[in-house]
C-alpha cells in the first residue's frame, strides 16, 4: 500500500492537515532535534520522503507534539531525566544532529527511550527534573518506578 522498497521499514507515521507542531527526535547517542512539521511541507506531490531525520546516530523515539510538554529519558544503565521540550531548540534543517540532551557519562551507555512524562511511571519525576540541558540524570531507585500488573 505504501510502496516502500524491500530493505525499508516503517518507524513511525506522523499524520497531520495543518503542519501546526513538530517532531522530537530522540537518538541513543543522548542527542535530541525538534524539527517542526512545517518543514515537511512541500510544493510538489512527491512519491518519498528521504531525510526526515538524522542517520548519524540510531534513533530511539520518535514523537509527533502539538505543544511543548514535559518528557522522561531513559539510559541502560537505569538513569532517568525529565526535561520540557521547551528546552531543545527548533531546528528547521530536518537532518539536524539535534542538541545533547542527556549526558552519557558512563562509556557505552545509551539512551533507550523518550516519553511523556505521563506515560513514564516515575513515582517521584521532580527528583529526575533539570532545569537546564544536557544533563546527566539520576540514577533509578527501587521505588521510582511503578509496577503495573496488566
């Protein structure tokens, strides 16, 4: 249905009438780019979309936003930031490298997923809070996260 080539793969379908908003871009190198929807608007009815976003750095999240909100990064190696987008500055090239976010003080880590602060079940966010970016994180502790059962 999409017509997309053998080696392509969908990673995320961002629908929109008005191009009001943008995308955040999370990558496991701790870097962010918000890029608004805006710049995906074309002239022409084109067939693809090549360079929506960044190949220097695999991607971990990618989140279409209509407002800026407060949001929960997440490293392997159990530390944990909560920042408002506010923070990342818009970039209009949408192959932008984006801005480091989240310091990866530990070598090898990697961030491993962005969410809404809503959606990241953190007891207490205000112990993640920054005020300003990059920024480290803290540590997870044994309660800071909620078990759900279903």
């Amino acid at each position: 249905v999409l017509g997309v080539d053998k080696d392509e793969k969908l990673l995320y379908a961002a629908v929109t009438t008005d191009f009001a908003g943008f995308m955040l871009f999370c990558f496991e190198n701790g870097k962010m780019a918000r890029v608004p929807l805006s710049a995906y608007a074309t002239k022409t009815n084109r067939k693809k979309l090549i360079g929506a976003y960044s190949d220097k750095a695999a991607v971990v999240s990618m989140l279409q936003l209509t407002e800026e909100t407060d949001m929960a990064a997440f490293t392997d190696n159990n530390k944990a930031l909560v920042f408002n987008t506010d923070k990342i500055p818009e970039k209009s090239t949408k192959s932008t490298q984006g801005v480091q976010v989240m310091k990866l003080t530990k070598k090898g880590a990697r961030m491993t997923r962005v969410v809404p602060l809503g959606e990241s079940e953190l007891e207490d966010p205000a112990h993640f809070r920054t005020k300003n970016i990059p920024a480290a994180g803290s540590f997870l502790r044994k309660d800071d996260i909620q078990l759900s059962l279903f």
